[in-house]
C-alpha cells in the first residue's frame, strides 16, 4: 500500500522488497508464487527519461516521453504578443 501511494519514493520500493525477500526465505510456496509471478512480470526498460516544461506559455504540441519515431507535427505560428495590435 505504501508504495502505490507514492511509487516515486525509492525507500518504500526498498523496503517492500526486503519485505518480500524475507517471506520467500522463510515460506518456500510464498517463494515459488512469488518467482512464478516475477517470471510473467515484463521487463521495464533500461535508462529513464525526465520530461520538463517550463519558461511560459508553449505555442505548439509538447510530447513527453521517450524513443519516439516517425512523429511529424504541422502547427501554426505563436500569436502575437499581447500589447501589439495588428495593422489593417
């Protein structure tokens, strides 16, 4: 429980796995469940990625994420700054 409520927190991530080492090395069923489940479990994915927006308003699409391809992206102009009045 502790861990779905904050997953970022590497100290919960910790101790839920001291938690559930120390159970499968005492119940040999709770062990074998438990590398039954980690077998069928995907693998995540090497590195990691950090996504930061900042400075104002952004005038175009924002994608966050990691190892895109193949995106293509058609987007008008920023307006115009506030204060300046169109000439017509």
């Amino acid at each position: 429980m502790a861990l779905s409520e904050a997953p970022g927190e590497p100290a919960r991530a910790e101790a839920l796995s001291s938690a559930l080492a120390a159970r499968a090395a005492v119940d040999p069923e709770f062990a074998a469940a438990l590398g039954s489940w980690h077998r069928q479990a995907p693998a995540l994915p090497e590195g990691s990625v950090t996504n930061t927006i900042s400075g104002g308003t952004q005038y175009g699409p924002v994608v966050q994420g990691r190892d895109f391809s193949g995106i293509t992206f058609n987007s008008s102009q920023a307006p115009p700054a506030q204060g300046v009045e169109a000439s017509g």
